[in-house]
C-alpha cells in the first residue's frame, strides 16, 4: 500500500506502544516517518529497524517534552537537518501528537508536580509542537492528536491525565476551525484500553483488571497497538478529508450502555 507516498510524517513517543504502531504503520503506507523519543534511543532504533525491514524508511530524533521550553525549536532544528538532507526540503505533511503522561492518582493524592507533569507532556508540548510545525506543514496536511477515553468515560483514579487528555481535545477542535482554510484537518483519536508493554506491565499486579477492562467493552476485549495504528492511518490519508474536528473513539465501544 502506498497512499502515503511522497508523505512526511512526525509521530513524536514512538519508541514503544501506539506510537512504535503507528510509526510502523504510516511507514507501511509510504511515509518517511521521523521517530521521535522522549528518553529510550534503543526503542526508538528499534522502531526504525522495523520500518527499514518492512522496506520502509524514517529518521529519529529526541526531545524532552516535559521540558518543551527548552527541546521543541531543538527537535524540529534537528528534524529540518535531516529533511534537508534526505528530501530536499523541510515540509511535514501529517503531524502525530502521540506523546503522553500517564499519571495515576485521585483528587485527594495528586501532587502539585504530578499535575504539571500530566499538562506540560499531553497538552503544553502538543501546542508548542503543533505551533513549530504549522510553518513547516503543508497545505492539506493532517494532525492527529492521541487522547484517551478517559476523557470520555469518568475514571477518579485519572483525574489530572484526564483533564489533560480533555483540553488536548478542545486544542484538536480550535486548530480546525482555524486551520481550515489551509485544508488541514485536524482529528483526535481517543483509544481505550490498548495491549501495549506499558499497559500490560501495570496491570500485571492485578490479573482481574485487564479481564474487567474487557468486559467493559461492546467487542468483549482490549485493543491492539495495531487496530489503534490503522485509525490514524485512515486519518492521515486523503480518504479522510471530509473528516475534521472529530473525535474518534477507540474504545471498542467501551461503556455504550
């Protein structure tokens, strides 16, 4: 598959889990994909490896998102370097803000630190990412914003990655209105609970807490990195371009009724 040939995709945290996928993935389509990574350099070599063994092609780069202050205008320094050396130009066609804190905790526990932790990484860095490449992003391009349904379906024990989760949402339908005239859509995919390493690693205490994540599903199950991957590559082809301001659930229909 192709659809994607010619493209220039950022997928930022795609070192492991949904970002790794959807790096892969794009990549699969025919992107040249820039992988970043906040801390492990190994997953995201890792990633890349995937991508040049499935025929596909992508750089990496680093930056620290809880400081985006300091690494975003780094980060797209580095990423216009090697643009410029690989496609003779800098432009971006699809923007991926998957990067995100997860931070546990109820009203009565969150600390001060943990609540700047889950804003600065799931809606500060997105803004000031979006806004270094919106110069950079083509007519027509996409974003796509990575939330959580937790946005949507209440969970006390997230409350401040929640909140953020929901102002990246507010950000994604803002940026459409005002990024229409440019043909740029902008989306956000909102997964549930997802099968990745992370996931599975916190839940290993627990042997009932994937099973009750499952139940709570129309489809009885949890997602894939994969299936999550496939909704943001539809999102990021041209067969979405009648799609904008949209949130996407992903949940497999988590808590329908």
């Amino acid at each position: 598959m192709s659809r994607l040939a010619g493209k220039v995709a950022l997928v930022t945290g795609a070192s492991r889990g949904i970002g790794r996928a959807i790096a892969c993935r794009l990549a699969a389509d025919g992107a040249f994909v820039v992988i970043h990574y906040g801390k492990s350099e190994e997953g995201a070599r890792e990633t890349l490896a995937m991508i040049e063994a499935e025929g596909g092609s992508g750089c990496i780069v680093q930056a620290d998102l809880g400081k985006p202050a300091q690494s975003v205008i780094p980060m797209f320094e580095a990423i216009d370097g090697e643009l410029m050396g690989r496609q003779s130009g800098k432009d971006l066609d699809i923007l991926v803000n998957n990067a995100g804190q997860m931070v546990i905790g109820t009203i009565e526990t969150i600390t001060e630190a943990q609540f700047d932790d889950a804003f600065t990484v799931d809606v500060k860095a997105p803004f000031f990412i979006t806004q270094a490449a919106l110069a950079r992003l083509r007519d027509g391009g996409r974003i796509i914003n990575i939330s959580s349904g937790t946005a949507r379906v209440v969970n006390p024990g997230v409350i401040a990655y929640a909140m953020a989760k929901g102002g990246l949402e507010v950000f994604s339908k803002t940026l459409a209105l005002h990024l229409g005239q440019r043909q740029i859509t902008v989306n956000t995919v909102a997964p549930g609970p997802t099968g990745t390493e992370e996931f599975l690693r916190m839940s290993a205490g627990d042997p009932g807490f994937v099973k009750q994540a499952a139940a709570q599903s129309a489809l009885g199950r949890i997602g894939t990195p994969e299936e999550i991957a496939d909704i943001v590559a539809f999102v990021a082809s041209g067969e979405s371009s009648w799609i904008t301001g949209q949130v996407i659930d992903a949940t497999g229909g988590t808590f329908l009724g």
